[in-house]
C-alpha cells in the first residue's frame, strides 16, 4: 500500500484539518486538538440515543451485528464501505450520529511498530530481519509490543477526538508475500521466500498483535497483499497495471500457502493487492476473494482494497469503464471496503446506484458490511470501556523500557553472519588500535530504518558509527558518499586519509529506501552507485589491514567479489535494525550478553550471478527461490554461521506412516564449541519419485533452540501431512511412495556450507488420500 506522507506533511495536514493547538516534550510529540468530531462510547452515550440490541452485550456478535446493520440506510452503508481510510478525506468512515456510533479509521499500519503515526513509536527491525531470526517466539513478542502501543495511542487519540490516518486500531499488516525476485522494492516488507517459514511467522504475529482475550481483540491484522504479488512495483513496468500470469500449481504451493495459514490464525482483514491475476483484478476476483478465501477457507473478516487498487480496475487494468460495473464487480467478487487515494468520491460512492440499476443486490451489500462492524464490536467499540483490558492500555506503553529492550534482542537475533575467516569475530578486547569506519550506511539513520518505520525519539536510535566508537574511541570515520546509499556522489580522493595506517576497517554499505522500498524496485542486484569503487578503493587503500562488511539491505546484493576476497574477513547481513541498530552490532560484534552469538539465518537465497535470476514479469517458480532453484548460489536460503559449532547425531524417526499422518521425528544437537549460541534446526523433505509436481527440497519442521557450551539437548517434534501434500488435478494429494529427510543446521548438499552435519534418511507413506482444501 502506498498511503504516506513525509512526517512534516502529515502534520500539517493533521493540525490544519483538526484545529490543533501544538505541544511538545522532549519524549513524545503529542498535539492537543479541539473542535474535533467526538467519539462516542457506550458508556457515556448510550443513554442520550436508547437500547439498541447491537449494544446489548448478553447477545452473541452475529445478533448484534444483524441488528446494527438492519438500522443502516443503504447511503450510510456506502459510505461506510468507501471510506476506508488514509490521508485528510479518505477517511475516516464518519460517525452515525442517530445510532450513536462514532467515526472509525481503517488506516493502519503495524508492520513492526506503529508506522507512520505523528507521534513516536518503538522501532523494531523490518520484516525481513524478524524473518531471519527464524523465531516466531520473537515475530510474537514484536507484535505483541507493536499491538500495544497502536492500541494505547488509539485509546489516546480517541479521548482527545482525533481520527487522522494511523491512529485506528486495524492493522494494513502482516505482509506475506513470497520474496520471489531479488530486485523487487518490497521484498523487506516480507518474510522471506519458503511458505512454509512465512506461515508459521504469520500465525504468531496475528496472535500476537491480536492479543489472546476471549472476548475482544487488542488490534485487528491485515494480511497482504492477496495473492499472486511479488514485483513489479515500477521495473520494468506499474503493479497498477500488471497481470500476473500463474500456474495453478504455483499458486497454490507457493502463493496461497501463507495466507491459508493466516486465515486459520484469526485474521480479520486481508487486502487485495493491485495487480491481476491471470487476467483478472485482484480486488475484483471471485476466485479468490470468494471460491478461496471465503467458501474453501472459510473466511468470515473483511477483505480491504489496497490504495486505489478499486480505482484501478478503470483506470489501469481496463477491467471496467465505470464506476458502477467496478463497484459490481469487487463488491461480487468479495471486497468489503474500498481504500482510495483519498478521493472526494470513491468508486465505492456508487453502491447505491448499482444497486438501483439493477446490477448489483442490497441484500449482497448488507452483508458484505458486516464483517466491518463486526471487527469494531470485537475491538470493544460498543462495549463498555470497563469490560475491554486493552482499552485500559495507556500512553506508559510508548518505548517501554521493555519494549526497547525488546528492540535490540530482535535486532541481535536477526544478524547473519556470512563470512568469518580465521575467527576474526567476536572481535577481542585489545588485539585492534587503528581502526577506521566508512560507507554511506555507518551513520544513516533514516536509511537504517528501512521502509514503513515507525517515529521513534531519536535519542533511542544508534548506528554502527556509534557500535565501533564505543568499541574503539579513536576510530577514524568519514562520509564518502554526499548522497548517502545511492552513491552517484562519490568523494573517491577522501578514503586514502580515512583508511591508510589502519589495521581493521569497518565498510557499512546497503540499500535503505533509498534504494529499495515501495514503487522503487531495483534494476539489479548490483551495489547501488560507486559501493563497489568504495569497497575497492578500502583495499587499495589500507595496507594489509582487515576489512569487516557490515551490509544493510532486504534484499541480495552481488558481493561474491567480497566474499572470495582473503582482505575481506568477515561479511555481516544486518537487514535494517532500525533505532537499536548500534547497541545491536556492538553486542554481537563483541559477543556481549545473551543472544550475542550470531544464529540468524537467511530467509531467501542470495544469488552468485545475477544471469541466475529469471525475469521479474515472469511468474512461473521455476529457477526461483531454494524449492526450485537448481544452480549453486553464493549463500543458500537458511544459510549463516556462529561463533560456535553444532553437530547432529541420532536422528530417529518412523520410517512408515499412513498418509495423512504426522511423522514423528527426534534428533541430539550438540554446541561442540566454548560459546552458548543459539542453532536453527532446519529440517526439510523430498520426494523420491522426480515426475511429481513438487518442490526439490521443502522446508517442513524449524526451531530456532539456544544451547550451552559443550550441552546436548534432544528435540522432538512432527512433521504434519500437509507438507507431504501437493497440488495436483485440483486437489491436494498424499500419495504412496518414497520420501527422504534431512535434518541439521543447513540445507543438505549445499556447495557453501556452514561448519555443521545434515543427517539424513528415508521413509515411506503408505496409500494414497485426498485432502480437504
């Protein structure tokens, strides 16, 4: 979605549309406002309009629902189903004064803290970092925190009469996406390319930002895009326009996987997404808006249009030349409420008109309102305050000591160290004195931040230029790059005074919004600019001394140079760990504190030539992504290295099951080495008979397990049915036959390898079974 405005602009916009009188602090920005709209809740308003049954708490939901809907004249209906939020006019859906019902904004971002929002936030790492941890534990933990500071800045909002866009409580997030193509904008915002990890991430973080009362939630999720989205987003043409051409196979095993396990999760909200699939609009798409997710899934939540996707049904896919027949055919196909690009009038401004044509059934729309009002009975918002426990959350939540410490465990887990020659890392107290740090990303934090980052007090944000002048106080620095990451600006005679006379060098180069983000995607996978004339020029430069790469990016940059490179020692992938990217780096770097030993692991394969990568426009898996990529890359998916060694050993397991069941399995992890660390176990399985529609290799079982020095623990888990399945004839099959696993620290067969054992085995399903979609 593309629904933000630089920080000054919102303000501005806020204070001017809502008269606000500005105060600040040095902690929290908090504008105070007057003459606003007031929300009116039950238990200071219920008196001045009646008993409404929709208020009435002994009913069940759905009855309370029927009844709130039956009192709504189809006009206010259909403005509740076109305002769904964003900017000054788009929303908020205005209140209904008569029924007692106030103002609601849909807009909402939450992706790993409260985005966008005018006042501040504690700033997690961005998505694809929490992918690396390869813990849902922590994707929990980060939504949990995330869910609380959006709920108690919303509680905030609402006593002070302020629905400005991001200051509801309905999540535009998590996005599950599958990182399909290296060079797409928005790959940070994902969890990475294998559906299977996306999955099991997506599910704790809805439960997380959900809260786990059993009766109200604390903030509704969002999962999005909905379906076959991956890039393009600019290059080489618009997502507005864009039809994605897919296989049914590949839809189903690579696409749709995520979001199933989405639905199953509780989700209230999934946001169809620009592009076409196969032809046919997203947002305009029974298939999947309906057949999938509603009949086969059974959904019962709202499906939101992402920012002008409606309006691009006419205006970009040509699906329809009015706005009628585009309100026909997304109402039909299933999509509750419009997001527009902050239109005066909607597309969705003309239900009643096609409902006065003829074209389109009252009785339809009715019901397509409901999960709307639904989600905001569930939220608490015709309750009695007293009732709801998130309602009591305050503004003592915002960047919480907890939540800041939160912030760097998050960071430190999400570290992938990929190169360590010689042991150079953890770095030891004494051994460097000159010491130098250079590169557009060693003191940037705009960009460090990445795409879709909350405002946080900047006092709580530290860069690698901090981690290494606490490391070492006499490190050199200098800023080469006049334009930061882009790097066309490049001072190329300033890096022989910064790095000469050194013995170690910290090079800090990356990407940032700048570079990769929303509707940015990049032409390559090249280091943007003279990055690699920087690198270059550091090891013409700096005699023998060591170079550590520190990289900040979502996405695969092309450093195979560096990584076969003897000068360059130790190459470290950070993602974007947003404010507590320094107290991060220096932990792990020194191997400070619990969780200092670097365990991350990578969420997507890194390309070795970029003539590996097919064309961003061609949506066939084939080549694509560690299922069915066939060549050797530089760093395979779930690849990354510790500061400590494991091993593998008795690995046991039933070597025949009935198809449909689970397969038990257990195996001994030992850490070999002097240092407590944390190992991904990876376990993945194949099929033996190649002629199947499957993968190569599929991810099935993970745990991400921390382990002491010279201990061993033994872990035990199953592997479910649903990963032996595959799509095939339009149904999901187990079929007899022949299949291997693999359990260790790694893929199996891998050319680049970590310094740990893949155990391995066979094992047989027996008869065939169909599964329920």
């Amino acid at each position: 979605m593309l629904s933000r405005l630089p920080y000054g602009i919102s303000l501005l916009i806020l204070t001017a549309a809502l008269s606000s009188h500005i105060a600040t602090s040095s902690r929290l920005y908090r504008p105070s406002h007057s003459n606003t709209i007031r929300h009116m809740n039950i238990d200071e308003d219920q008196a001045q309009f009646g008993d409404f049954p929709f208020q009435n708490t002994s009913l069940s939901w759905d009855e309370r629902v029927d009844d709130l809907v039956s009192r709504l004249t189809l006009e206010e209906i259909q403005v509740q189903m076109a305002r769904g939020g964003t900017k000054e006019i788009g929303g908020p859906a205005p209140a209904i004064p008569r029924l007692g019902i106030g103002s609601y904004q849909w807009d909402t971002e939450c992706l790993r803290g409260d985005v966008d929002a005018v006042e501040n936030a504690t700033g997690f790492p961005q998505a694809i970092g929490l992918a690396a941890t390869f813990s849902p534990d922590i994707l929990y933990h980060v939504a949990r925190a995330t869910g609380q500071e959006v709920r108690a800045k919303h509680n905030d909002f609402v006593k002070r009469g302020i629905f400005a866009t991001h200051t509801g409580m309905s999540c535009f997030s998590p996005v599950i996406n599958i990182l399909r193509d290296p060079r797409w904008g928005r790959n940070q915002e994902t969890y990475g390319e294998d559906p299977y990890l996306t999955g099991n991430l997506v599910q704790k973080f809805v439960i997380g930002i959900q809260g786990e009362d059993s009766r109200f939630i604390m903030t509704s999720a969002g999962c999005k895009h909905f379906d076959v989205h991956g890039g393009p987003d600019n290059i080489p043409v618009s997502r507005a326009s864009f039809d994605a051409i897919v296989s049914d196979t590949d839809w189903r095993m690579t696409f749709l996987p995520a979001f199933k396990k989405c639905v199953e999760a509780g989700t209230y909200s999934v946001m169809c997404s620009y592009n076409s699939v196969n032809g046919v609009p997203a947002c305009a798409n029974k298939k999947l808006l309906t057949d999938i997710l509603r009949t086969e899934w059974n959904f019962k939540g709202y499906v939101v249009s992402d920012e002008a996707a409606i309006e691009n049904v006419i205006s970009k896919h040509k699906y329809c030349n009015n706005s009628v027949d585009a309100v026909v055919a997304c109402v039909n196909a299933g999509t509750n409420l419009e997001l527009s690009y902050n239109l005066p009038t909607p597309v969705y401004m003309s239900i009643v008109d096609a409902i006065q044509q003829g074209k389109l059934s009252e009785d339809l729309v009715r019901e397509r309102v409901k999960p709307l009002f639904y989600t905001r009975m569930r939220l608490g918002e015709f309750d009695p305050e007293k009732d709801n426990p998130y309602a009591k959350l305050g503004m003592d939540q915002i960047e919480s000591a907890e939540h800041q410490q939160l912030a760097v465990t998050a960071a430190m887990k999400s570290f992938v160290l990929l190169k360590n020659q010689g042991g150079i890392l953890p770095l030891q107290k004494g051994k460097f004195s000159k010491v130098a740090i250079i590169g557009p990303m060693s003191d940037n934090a705009e960009q460090l931040n990445g795409d879709y980052y909350p405002r946080q007090d900047k006092s709580f944000f530290t860069t690698p230029l901090d981690a290494v002048k606490t490391l070492y106080p006499n490190a050199k620095y200098g800023q080469v790059c006049k334009d930061n990451t882009p790097c066309t600006q490049y001072n190329k005679a300033a890096v022989p005074a910064i790095v000469k006379d050194t013995e170690l060098v910290f090079v800090a180069l990356g990407t940032g919004q700048a570079v990769e983000s929303e509707a940015n995607d990049r032409p390559d996978v090249e280091l943007a600019g003279h990055q690699k004339e920087l690198l270059l020029d550091v090891l013409d430069n700096s005699g023998d001394a060591k170079i550590i790469l520190l990289l900040f990016s979502a996405s695969p940059l092309n450093i195979t140079f560096a990584d076969q490179s003897d000068r360059v020692v130790a190459i470290m992938e950070c993602f974007f760990p947003a404010q507590s990217t320094g107290k991060a780096l220096y932990n792990v770097l020194t191997n400070t504190g619990p969780y200092s030993s670097p365990a991350g692991r990578l969420p997507n394969t890194w390309p070795l030539y970029s003539t590996q990568i097919p064309p961003m426009v061609n949506y066939s898996m084939e080549g694509r992504t560690y299922r069915y990529f066939r060549g050797n890359p530089l760093y395979p998916f779930g690849y990354g290295l510790s500061y400590t060694q494991f091993n593998f050993s008795d690995l046991m397991y039933n070597t025949t099951i009935k198809a449909g069941d689970s397969l038990s399995v257990q195996v001994d992890i030992t850490n070999e080495g002097d240092v407590d660390g944390e190992e991904v176990l990876q376990c993945y399985i194949s099929w033996n008979d190649k002629s199947l529609p499957v993968p190569q290799l599929q991810l099935a079982y993970f745990d991400r397990i921390l382990i002491a020095s010279k201990q061993t623990i033994s872990r035990r888990f199953s592997m479910y049915p649903e990963s032996m399945a595959f799509w095939q004839g339009g149904k999901w099959v187990i079929k007899a036959g022949g299949m291997s696993l693999f359990c260790g620290g790694q893929q199996p067969n891998q050319k680049k390898q970590v310094p740990s054992n893949v155990l391995s085995g066979t094992f047989t399903i027996t008869d065939s079974i169909t599964l329920e979609k």
